[in-house]
C-alpha cells in the first residue's frame, strides 16, 4: 500500500498532467471550433423592387440597396426611434452582422458596432437605449443610442438558451427565454431582479398596469392579474401567435399564422374584444404610428388602415409582386415594416432592400 506522501506525489503529478494537457490542448481545440463554427451565410438576393404606383398619402424619401437584415420569427430586428433607424445586419454575402445605426431623413449611415453580434438576435429600444440578445446561450447587451458604445453587458446561465421574445415597461427589460424562463433586468444598470412569475406565463409579451398579457396555448392570448392571477379575458385566433403583438394604449394588434404568411386581428386591450379581421395575406410584420397601421401583403403592397375601423387609407404598390415567388424563396425571406413618426420603413428580404418613406395622413 502507498504511503500517504506517495499517494500526494501522484496526486499533485496528476494535476500537473492535466494542466499542462490543457495547455497543450486548449488552443488546438479552440482553432478546431472556430474552425467548424457555423459562418454567417445569407441568402442571395435576387431580382430588384420598384416602387409602381403610391397613393398621395406617400412620399419616397430613400433606398438603400445590398443591406441584408437579419431577423427571426418572433420580432424584427428593425427598429427606429422616429429620427434613427436601427438594424442587425451587413451589406456582404459572408460578413458578419453588427449592429448599425442610420439616420431616418437621408438613409446615411452614422455608425457600427465595435463587435459583430452572435446570432440568433432579438432586439427591442427604451428612449436611449438599444437592448440587443445574441448568441447562445444569450447574452444581453445595452447600447447608447446616441454614440453605439456598449452600456453593460449580461451573460443569461448556460442552461437557458436563445432568447425569443423580449420587451421593455417602464425601467424592466423582460426576456422570455427557452426553455421555459422569464428574466427580469434592471434596464440602466443590467442587474437581475429578483421577481418570480409563474412559469404558466410563458411566454410574456407585457406587463403593464398590474396586467400580464401572454401566450397559453400556441393560438391562444391571455390576460391575466398579476396581483391575483385571475384570467381577465382570452382569445383564441385561428393559427398560432409567433411574432410578439403589438400593444398601444387602448388596442393589441397581433399577427398570427407563419412568418411568410399570416392574418392580422385588432382587438380591444381591456375586454379582448376582437374589432376586426383582415385576410390571411400579410408577409411582413406589423407595425403602428398613432392611428395607422402598416404592413405588407403578398401582392407586394404596402397598406395603410385605421387601426379602429380597418378602413384601408393608402398604399404602395410595388412590383414584382411576391406571391410570384416560388414557395422554397418565399418562406425563407422575411420582410418588415417599421412606422414611427410619421415615417414608414420597408424592407425586402428577397432583395436586400430598405425603403423609406413619409406618410402624409391628410393629403
């Protein structure tokens, strides 16, 4: 039997073996992962679009060309504050996405990030702030709007993984992640706060007013009490609810159905009444500046309605119009709408371009 000094004399060369395999080793191993890391690959673009005929209610301010976008199922990563847009994106086949800041007026671009940005990428904005969650597991940045330089920077645990959905209400950032986790940070300083809320509102898309408004069931919109649980109203829609709705103060606008094609529904936020319907032809998100709401439909039409009555007020006709697309291309490309400020930006995936536009309600 070993002595106890033989027994640490192996156990202290044993530990040194393993340091120095790891030494060795580590660089190697982290060459071979960089190596076989997957590389931002975007899809080609192809053919062009031109705007055909606009209603008085538009005026072409811009375009830009060769800008790919990169978005996802649940939100685009399209965002402007009303005199700045803000994207995820690059302008190469093969280079990696940052994220860029442009102005609103003239399309110029005013500056990049220092670092590219880890897909997959959910963003949201808070006044001065730009809340980017990238990678997996996510990490959750806050960028100043003003310069681009990063505010703080939060690591999620490794247990949970790419983050879906995420939103600002008053100074919480809430990050619906999976699996199944809801995380709550301080905004301005990127702390965690200890809040629980029931993993049964998964996934939250608001809380606002002592109401959490979240997903039940994949087509299914719930309002429920946060102080008593209560369910206060439900709607359930004929497809399932992917990208997060979009709530103004007295209505909630949610897009149903895939990210290529899918059905608008305009309900009132204190009952869950649903006002209105439209048709099942919507390929981009939706978005609403006041009363207006904006969004693209497969005919490549922009369309402008009253957000209470449905009432179509205007629209931009381009062409070619995409349901001319095989089916493979059009599932695969995404296209976004981003009004704000009496500005109206359009992006085509199919292309790489981005459109803006004034929105002019009384012309």
């Amino acid at each position: 039997m070993l002595s106890k000094k033989n027994r640490l004399f192996i156990l202290v060369l044993i530990i040194l073996l393993i340091v120095l395999i790891n030494i060795y080793y580590r660089p190697r191993i982290d060459q071979i992962n960089e190596a076989y890391a997957p590389k931002p690959q975007w899809a080609t673009p192809f053919g062009s679009y031109t705007v055909n005929i606009a209603s008085t209610h538009f005026d072409k301010l811009w375009e830009i060309q060769n800008l790919f976008i990169y978005n996802n199922d649940y939100g685009r990563n399209l965002l402007t504050d009303g005199k700045n847009i803000f994207l995820v994106g690059s302008s190469k086949l093969e280079s990696p996405p940052f994220l860029y800041r442009f102005d609103l007026l003239d399309g110029k671009q005013e500056w990049v990030s220092q670092e590219e940005i880890s897909l997959p990428v959910v963003m949201t904005q808070k006044s001065n702030n730009i809340f980017v969650a990238s990678g997996v597991p996510s990490v959750i940045a806050a960028y100043d709007v003003d310069s681009g330089t990063e505010i703080w920077r939060r690591q999620l645990s490794s247990r949970m993984k790419s983050t879906h959905y995420m939103f600002v209400n008053s100074n919480d950032l809430y990050i619906s992640t999976v699996p199944v986790h809801l995380e709550i940070i301080n905004a301005t300083t990127g702390i965690v706060k200890k809040e629980d809320l029931s993993e049964d509102f998964f996934p939250i898309f608001l809380v606002d007013d002592g109401t959490i408004y979240h997903r039940t069931l994949p087509d299914r919109l719930q309002a429920t009490s946060k102080l008593t649980g209560d369910i206060l109203w439900e709607v359930q829609f004929n497809e399932e609810i992917l990208l997060i709705p979009i709530f103004t103060t007295e209505f909630i606008l949610v897009r149903t159905g895939h990210p290529s094609r899918g059905q608008l529904s305009v309900i009132e936020r204190t009952t869950g009444n649903v006002l209105w319907a439209g048709p099942r032809n919507i390929v981009s998100n939706v978005s609403v500046d006041g009363e207006i709401i904006f969004y693209l439909t497969d005919q490549s039409r922009l369309i402008a309605q009253n957000i209470q009555t449905g009432e179509k007020i205007g629209e931009i006709k381009f062409s070619p119009e995409l349901i001319d697309m095989n089916a493979h291309d059009f599932s695969n490309r995404e296209f976004s709408v981003v009004a704000s400020n009496g500005f109206v930006l359009v992006y085509f995936g199919s292309s790489w371009q981005l459109f803006a536009f004034r929105f002019l309600p009384d012309s």
